[in-house]
C-alpha cells in the first residue's frame, strides 16, 4: 500500500512494552530511494532525544493510527544516539546494525540486502543468484555509497523538466512493505494552479542537492498531460498502470519481478 511521507508524522510509535514517541521524519538513501530509518522523537519519555528506528523493527504496516515495533523501551533507551542535525555516516549505521542484531542493508543484490522487503531479513539467509550479485557488486563499484537524506529537507525542493521549472515537492509516496518510495508528489500550483501530479523517482536525471533542485527526465508538455493526482483517492495498481503508460515507461512492480 502507498502512503504519505507526511501522513506519518506525529504517529505513535509503540514498542512492545509501551509508546517511545513519535514519527517526525524519515531517512532515505539517495540511490535506491529507499527509507532506511524512522526518525523518532521520544518525547517527554527521554527529553530531548531522537533515535533511529530501521523498518526491519517495524511489524507489518502501519495501521494509520501507530507504528508497532519488535522493540523494548529498554532497547530503544540503550541505542546509539544521534545528531539529527549531521549526517548520519555508514559507521553509525554499522553501530546501530550492531546494537539491533539487523543484517546490513547495503550487502546483497536486492533493496534490502539479501532480500526485497525489510521483513524478510529477520528470516534465515537465503541463496543469494550469482548473476544478481555480480551485477550488484558492479553497481556498487560504480558509485560512491549513498548518503542518507531527509525527507523533511527534500519538501520544497524544486521540479526542472527538460525544459523549465514546473513546481515543487509537497510530498512523497512510500510502499510501506518494500519502504521504496515510489512518487514525489508535484505541486504545480505556480504554472497550473490547483494541479497535482506524481512523478517517479525513476524519471529524475539528477538531483542538485546544493541548489534543492530535482531534473526529471520530462518535458512539461508530458508532465502537464499526466492523470492528475487526487489525495483523496489514493493510488492504485489500476491508476500506477495508466500514470506509467501515460509516460510510456516500464512499469516498477515488472522490473522488480524481472
């Protein structure tokens, strides 16, 4: 199911034993476009602290009124502490994988390592295809590691087609099981007031994180001709399939099968 990025600030997030705060943003690499972590403040239970919470501590969905995790409180109070105002580096990662006992997202062909879904890597290992691997390992050498980004910081940021400007980011869409986000949802309201689209982050060319400037591979013609986006009548298979052949790309839930 896709839901708003937005949507889950200010969730509940409940533990096994107790709340340990709520939702106020997320962290998402800028390769795969994937959530790596929600970032939880704790509230009044531990003034003045956030922590990390990786969605392979998540259970199932979030019902829309809370997030449920396999934590304790007492886990939650001993995790490595962050800075939310600085980067967090593979080496804090390391330390929070440590800490949790979570296998490293960033080893393995697949979204999560070793497999799609972040739920599935509390599962025993499994084979690991040797053609996916090489692939994965070319990929990995081709790039620098992906930095982690705010969701919170991306809002605002600016939408380029091949030829011109054409609105801003308002939100994102995430598929709460792989929690890949999916769209960034586009308010055009400076150049066709009262529209909004989705765009895939599968069409951007690149993001100029200096200048909060997102270059899709779009023209404006394209993205103006695009089904309008309704948040009161959320996407749906029916809805991604016209949007993707609207565009006329290949559609994400094939390639991922490939």
């Amino acid at each position: 199911m896709l839901r708003s990025v937005t949507g889950l600030k200010g969730l509940p997030i409940a533990a096994v034993d107790g709340d340990i705060g709520g939702a106020k943003d997320l962290y998402f690499d800028d390769a795969t476009w994937t959530v790596r972590y929600l970032v939880v403040d704790t509230g009044n239970w531990l003034p003045g602290r956030q922590v990390l919470i990786s969605p392979m501590s998540v259970v199932g969905p979030s019902s829309g009124e809370q997030i449920s995790v396999k934590l304790t409180r007492e886990q939650v109070e001993g995790s490595p502490p962050i800075e939310t105002d600085l980067p967090v580096d593979r080496q804090h990662e390391m330390e929070l994988s440590a800490y949790y006992r979570h296998p490293y997202y960033w080893e393995g062909p697949y979204r999560w390592g070793l497999a799609g879904y972040p739920e599935l890597m509390a599962m025993p290992p499994v084979a690991i295809d040797p053609v996916a691997e090489e692939i994965a390992a070319r990929a990995r050498e081709a790039r620098n590691d992906p930095s982690l980004r705010s969701a919170n910081d991306v809002l605002g940021y600016y939408i380029s087609a091949l030829d011109g400007d054409i609105g801003h980011v308002e939100d994102f869409l995430f598929d709460d099981r792989a929690w890949a986000i999916r769209y960034m949802i586009v308010d055009t309201r400076n150049f066709w007031p009262g529209k909004h689209v989705v765009i895939s982050p599968e069409w951007i060319r690149e993001v100029s994180w200096s200048d909060s400037k997102v270059h899709v591979d779009l023209t404006q013609e394209q993205i103006k001709a695009a089904p309008e986006y309704d948040p009161d009548h959320p996407l749906d298979r029916m809805a991604e399939t016209r949007l993707f052949e609207h565009h006329g790309r290949r559609k994400y839930w094939e390639v991922e099968k490939d």
